[in-house]
C-alpha cells in the first residue's frame, strides 16, 4: 500500500502543503487547482492518465471563510458537491480508491460523542456542502469518508472558547495518522482529544485569552466526535499516542 501511487487534490491546499513538508512514508503526487480541475471532468482524467494513481486524497474544497459559503453557495456546490461527485465518477470508471475530507460539522454540535452511526444536522453551508460531497462518496464503495476536525499550527487565534468543545488536532497529526488508514472503508471520525478550544489552544500557545461564546447560532457549542473506532484501528499500528 505505501508504494502505490496517491493522488492529492487541492494540492497547493494548506494541509497538502503539511503534507507535502511532513510525509516520510507514502508515494504522493500533489495537483494543483490548474493541473486537476475537479469541476471538469476531462481535466480529472488527464492527470489520472498521467499519474496512473491507485488512490485519490481529495482534499480540494471551498472551506474558509465559511460567510462565502452564505454569499456565493452556488460556488460552494459547483466545488464540494458537483466537484466532488466528478471525482467519485472518474473513481469508479478507473477504479481508483477514494478518500474524501469531510468534516466534524455534519454533526449538530449539540450533544457531542457523535460516532459514525449517528444522524447527521449540518451545522451551516459549508457543512451542507462537505455532506453533499460525502453522499456521493458513500455511493462508491471502494471509498473512505474522513469527518475531521483540524486546524494550523501554531493557533490562529489571540482568543479562544473555553466553553466551545471539539477534538482540534493540528494537520501534521493527521499527516501521522494517514499511512494506517488507507485499507479502510466507510465512514471514520478523525480528531485528537475531546476538549474546550481553549484548552487545545493554549498547549500550543500559552498566551491565548480565554473567552465565552454567547451566541449559540455561530458556532456548534459540542461537536466532539467518538474516536473508538480510529483507536481501535491506531491501537493496533501503535499510533494513538497522542489519542
């Protein structure tokens, strides 16, 4: 598996770009926007004559800022859903292993400990958009759906919700975990350890303020998501160390 030939879409992408940095193991090939226009199908095809890959990293999206999702929704189809479902065809016609990057946020953020069995309320546009992708993802089966929640490191942010929680974990931590996913099918949650955004954030940077958030309507105030099923998976490569 870690010599056959993978894929990534969005590969001028911040995570790609980790990943790009970060990887030691897999046989990656990065595309960028120009040279794997997910919107059209016969630039798909192109580079997939050209690389010949077993698998596709799709991590192209639409993701921040999340308002372009409200104000321009019709982009945010035309890339996460209509974009994503191109692929799905193309996967299928060569039969190449996908692997889609969803999102924790097709969870309500209410109750928190979503597994992957559970119901899914997208929490706003960019959700609806990731869910979109995934329900054409799900219909191929030779396919591997990733919720995940991660962010930059260093943090962001001067400010950060002590009363917000989620399992944030930095891209490089998923870069780790990549290599021991890559047999798996279905649907997987992917994060660190559930806590406030405060607490994860100020491990990584001891002087970011605590504040509240007041407005329940901007932001999902518990969208952890149960990691048994990933642990159980890391339990066996050795990798849940920091789980």
């Amino acid at each position: 598996m870690m010599n056959k030939k993978i894929l990534v879409t969005g590969g001028d992408g911040k995570f790609a770009q980790v990943l790009k940095k970060k990887n030691k193991i897999l046989n990656l090939f990065f595309a960028s926007k120009k040279e794997c226009n997910i919107t059209n199908i016969k630039s798909i095809e192109k580079i997939i004559k050209k690389i010949k890959p077993k698998i596709i990293l799709h991590t192209a999206a639409i993701s921040r800022p999340m308002k372009i999702h409200d104000q321009n929704f019709t982009k945010s189809i035309e890339v996460n859903i209509i974009g994503t479902a191109n692929l799905v065809k193309v996967c299928h016609k060569y039969k190449i292993k996908l692997i889609y990057f969803s999102t924790g946020y097709v969870y309500a953020g209410t109750k928190g400990n979503y597994s992957e069995e559970e119901s899914v309320k997208p929490f706003n546009n960019y959700a609806i958009s990731k869910l979109g992708g995934e329900c054409s993802v799900a219909m191929y089966k030779n396919s591997l759906i990733l919720r995940i929640t991660m962010t930059e490191k260093p943090f962001l942010f001067k400010y950060a919700y002590s009363n917000v929680f989620a399992n944030f974990m930095f891209h490089e931590d998923l870069v780790n975990i990549l290599p021991k996913i890559l047999n798996e099918k279905g649907i997987l949650n992917i994060g660190g350890k559930a806590q406030s955004v405060f607490n994860f954030a100020k491990k990584n940077k001891p002087k970011v303020k605590k504040i509240k958030l007041k407005n329940k309507k901007s932001l999902p105030f518990n969208q952890t998501m149960n990691l048994i099923k990933l642990n159980r998976i890391l339990k066996k490569t050795k990798l849940n160390q920091f789980l």
